[in-house]
C-alpha cells in the first residue's frame, strides 16, 4: 500500500536566529525574572551617573586648587556649602575627598552590579534550560532515536548559557551603552561642539568594520558549538558502550576519536577567535585615532584658550567613556551573533515539533476495559519507508496475543503505537472504541504497563525502582509486587534490603533479578493494558521459569500483547500473530497455526529442533 502523500516530512526549515526572534524569544525569560532585571538596570543606572561625575573632581583640582582660577557660579554654590571650600588648600582636600568617594561609590556599584548580574543570569539560564529539557522529554522517540543523547546533554548544559550571553552581556550593556552615550555626548556638547563632532568621526568606520564581520562571526560561532556538541557524543556513545570497547580491546581507538573530536573543536575556536579578534582590532584602530585627533585638536583649543587644562582633562575623560560605550555598541551584535551559534542550537529543539501530543480537545481516559483495535494502520519511521503496512488487528478486554516473527518485522513497533509513542501514518488504533489521539497522552500512558527486554532500573533504592510508576505507593504495597514477581527472596538477602542502592542501570543485579523488578515495577502500577516486549529473552532456561510464573500473576484480568521468540513465552498465549515485512501473514492459536502449516508452524519446527534450545 502507497504511503499517504502528507506523512512525507518536508525539508527542514533554517532556524530563525534574528534579532527580532532572539528578542521575542528572551523576552518572556527576562521579565519573568523582572526583580533580578530591575537590580541590574539599578546598577547599570549608578554607574553611568558615576561616570559623569568621575572627570570633575580633576578639573576642580588642576584649575581652581592649583591655578587659582575663580570658580563657576554653579562649583561656587556649591563650595559654598563645604567647610574650608573658600581656599585653594580646602579645595584640593575637597577635590581628593571627592575623588575617594566616587572610586569607593564605584567599587561599591560595581560589587553590587557583579553580584545582580550574575544572580539574573544564571537564574534565566536554568530557566531556559529547564525549558528546553522538558521539551526534549516531550519529543518522540523517532527524534531521540535520531538525535544524540550527548549532543542533547551539551545543549542543555552548555548552549542555553546563552541567553545568559545575550541577555546579560549584550541587550542590556546596550541599552546602557546607547543612554550613557547620549548623556556623555551631552555633556561633551556643551563644553566643546568642534571636539565632540570630531570624537564621533570614527563612527562610519566602525559600522562599516561590523557590517564586514557579523556574518562571519556567526558561522565561526556555530561551527564552534557544532564540533564542542561532537565532543559530548563520542564521550557518551564511548561510555555507555564501555563493555564491547573493553572486550574489543578498542580504548585506543576511542582515544583517537576523542582526541579528533577534540582537535575539531580546537580548531574551530581558534577560526571563530581568530574573526573576533580581527574585528577587535580594527575597531580598536578606530577608536585609537579618534583618541589621537581629540588629543591634537584639544591641545590646540587650549593654546588657543577656547578650554582650560582642567577642561581637556575632563574632556579626555569622557572621549574614554564616550567611546566605551560606542565599542559596547559596535560589540554587542557581535556579542549576539556569538552566542547566535548557540542559540541556534537551543532554538533547533524548541522548534521540532513533538509529534506526538494532546489533542485541543484530548479527553482524559478513565481505567478502560481494554478493547484494542488496529484499523489498517500504516507507519514507518523514514518518510516512504513504511515498517508496518496495512495493520488490521482486534485483541478482547483480557486477551493475551502473542506477536512472532523474524528480527525487523515490526512487532515492538507494534507495540508502541498502543503506548502512543508514535502516531499511524494511516488509520488508526483505538482503546474501547475511543482513537488513543483523543485521549489525554498522561492519562493514556498511565493505563498501560511495560516490561521491556532490557529492564531500565535507577541507581536508587530498590523500593523507589519498583514504585517509580506509583511513587505515592506504601512500603506494603511494594513488597506485596515484589512478591508476586517472585523478587521477595534475593530483595531480603541484600545488605539493606528494599533501601539498597543499586547501580547504574542495575548493574549491581543479575538480568533475572532487573527483569522481576521490572515486573514487579508493572504489577505495582496496575493498568489494565500489559506490553511485554521479549520479557524472558535475555535469561537462562531456570530463571525464566521463575519469571513466568510471575508473568502468568501480572496477566491476569489484563489485556496483554507479548513479542517473545520463545516458545515457553508464547504457549499460554490466547491466540497468536505472524509478522514479515511489517504485515500480519497469519492469525490464530497455535494449534491452528501449527495445522496450518504457515509462517509460525516453521518458525515453531526450529524453536523445536533438537539442539535449538532457547535459540533466538
């Protein structure tokens, strides 16, 4: 059967990383911190008052402490109001009082203005990240399939300090930069028109000097977090394969890999450094010979006596500030477009769709009596590529049918259409008549029970494992399922017993003692629907009789679906399906299936074989 044309995925569109989106995008984060934001613009606020005030206890100093001259009528009311402020030798105590109080008033700003941005800072980048992990928990397992989980790990911890950088390092010292230069071009104005023009002289140069570089340091900058991203995977797909790299003796190769990856990644940070630094220094030049001309034209004026000595020092004093907050606004797109990469990144999880989710108008699904229903579902997990095809299947409330077939049939995919962890292609599956995508997915999911393959334990207490799906459950209750998985006797004789902290994965526990938690873990959730997913596969012949005793309890009173290769996990089964090649190509008990002489009835003949044994 032809795959519908609209399950074809269309080419993925560029992530949007404009300013317009990053401001939008952020937006909502820093106002959600407002408290944290309005700290930083208070002190963003301070010190640009500070910066004003800073050059004129100098020109105080140098043209009335020390050449004598008379004061302004405004420094008079002022003096006016300081004791010994009439003399020259009170005016220069006044003048290095002044300047102590300002350093020390700016020392105290700037502690206070460390402390809030980075308290605002880090608090938007764990709620960012917090975002993005659980969104990534909502992604269908066809993404995660596809997508690194270190890549994943390193956009979480890593790339959502972004926002951090742009927020933080760039938006905001913006906005100071552009309402500290105005007050400075200000102040500048008035105290000398000619010089103040000439100060801004540089200004084209350095639009020019960012017009060339922002797109290149954003490429640099991608490329970057791209190759530190490879790092994570080989590092976590190294590990968590440590037992085949041992046992193959490839720690070398794995060394050589790292040290590729890491190479990359070197390399790509010295290009995205080397960029910034060019674009550094020729906005440096800039300003350098914009500092040089007011340094020339000043002197002139003052030889001219259109300004004092005190009066170019303190010009000289806001030129440098002048121009530091210019460089903050020529840095900050390319602060931005740093950060970009990064933010490219973030932005590429948030914008993949989930897949699957809940419907607007999604229903909670109360305990259901179990009536599943597959009507001629088709779905594959490659666009074109269908694994199941045309599936028509209906399994009573309490029935147990067991799917068979070779390596790659479909049976898990199966499977976990009913847990809804993908959605068909084509038509649809449904629980006592209702389409699972009407239903709220966490209710859907909490009426069914799994036991995998590979039963996936936490590195908590044996109790907490068994009641990860009831967390609320009595310590009664858990020993009760343990019981009936038959995991009471090994759970007593551990140091601790029911608190015993096990390891990664349950590395500490034999296969059949993971596999009764896990059993246990689905008796104690209680759901009326079971999906046992080749449950004894892993075990040897006397431990999987004890596990199918504790099946045979789990079953009972629920409808079941069983993916087993072994005839001793099939047998109790009510009726049986053959998959090939994603299709159903024969139905029925066994003793049906064995008359028949079909797909199953050979399957059979060589589980049976002399020699076979538990042969997979």
């Amino acid at each position: 059967m032809s795959v519908h044309a609209d399950v074809l995925a269309p080419p993925a569109a560029p992530v949007d990383t404009s300013a317009v989106r990053l401001v939008k995008w952020l937006a909502g984060y820093a106002l959600g911190r407002w408290q944290g934001l309005l700290a930083v613009l208070a002190t963003m606020v301070g010190k640009i008052a500070l910066d004003l005030l800073k050059p004129w206890p100098m020109k105080v100093l140098v043209d009335h402490g020390l050449n004598a001259q008379p004061l302004t009528p405004g420094l008079a009311s002022i003096g006016a109001m300081l004791p010994g402020a009439a003399t020259q030798q009170g005016l220069i105590a006044w003048s290095i009082a002044a300047t102590v109080f300002l350093f020390l008033a700016a020392w105290a700003i700037g502690v206070a203005a460390s402390y809030a941005n980075i308290s605002f800072g880090q608090r938007i980048v764990y709620d960012v990240a917090s975002a993005l992990f659980g969104h990534l928990q909502r992604l269908s397992l066809r993404f995660h399939h596809r997508q690194s989980v270190g890549d994943s790990i390193r956009r979480v911890t890593t790339d959502c300090g972004c926002v951090s950088v742009i927020v933080k390092d760039a938006a905001l010292p913006f906005i100071a930069a552009l309402v500290s230069f105005a007050a400075m071009f200000y102040v500048m104005w008035q105290m000398e028109p000619r010089l103040t023009l000439v100060s801004i002289a540089v200004a084209p140069w350095l639009v020019l000097v960012l017009r060339r570089y922002i797109a290149p340091m954003l490429e640099r900058s991608y490329e970057q977090q791209d190759a530190e991203g490879r790092i994570y995977e080989v590092i976590e797909r190294s590990l968590t394969a440590l037992p085949v790299v041992q046992a193959f003796s490839r720690e070398a190769a794995c060394d050589q890999e790292f040290r590729t990856a890491t190479g990359a990644a070197v390399d790509a940070a010295l290009q995205s450094t080397l960029v910034g630094l060019k674009f550094k220094m020729l906005t440096g030049l800039g300003t350098a010979f914009g500092t040089a001309a007011i340094i020339w034209f000043g002197s002139q004026s003052v030889l001219d006596g259109r300004l004092t000595v005190g009066g170019i020092l303190v010009f000289l004093a806001y030129l440098a500030a002048l121009y530091g907050p210019l460089e903050t606004l020529m840095y900050a797109p390319s602060t931005t477009q740093g950060a970009a990469g990064s933010a490219r990144r973030v932005l590429e999880i948030f914008d993949t769709d989930r897949e699957v989710d809940d419907r607007p108008q999604a229903r909670r699904l109360a305990r259901p009596a179990g009536h599943l229903r597959f009507e001629h579902v088709t779905f594959g997990y490659e666009p074109g590529r269908p694994t199941l095809h045309d599936i028509d299947l209906e399994i009573q409330p309490g029935e147990t049918v067991a799917i068979v077939g070779p390596t790659g049939a479909g049976k898990s995919t199966l499977a976990s259409l009913v847990a809804r962890f993908h959605d068909p292609w084509q038509g649809r599956v449904t629980i006592d008549g209702i389409d699972l995508r009407d239903c709220e997915l966490k209710s859907l999911r909490s009426q069914i029970a799994l036991v995998l393959q590979e039963p996936f334990l936490f590195p908590v207490s044996i109790a907490d494992n068994i009641a990860y799906a009831r967390p609320q459950a009595s310590r009664a209750d858990i020993v009760a399922a343990a019981a009936a998985a038959n995991a009471q006797a090994f759970i007593e004789r551990l140091p601790q017993g029911y608190d015993t902290i096990i390891g990664e994965r349950g590395a500490t526990l034999s296969g059949g003692e993971r596999q009764r938690l896990s059993i246990a873990r689905a008796i104690l959730k209680d759901a009326p629907i079971l999906i046992l997913d080749e449950p004894t596969s892993a075990i040897d012949a006397v431990t999987e009789a004890s596990l199918l005793e504790a099946i045979e309890r789990l079953r009972r009173g629920r409808t079941t679906i069983v993916i087993a290769h072994r005839m001793s996990t099939i047998a109790s089964a009510d009726w049986i399906i053959a998959l090939e090649h994603g299709r159903i190509v024969d139905r029925g008990s066994q003793d049906e299936l064995l008359r028949r002489g079909g797909v199953y009835a050979r399957y059979y003949a060589m589980q049976s074989a002399p020699g076979a044994g538990h042969a997979e």
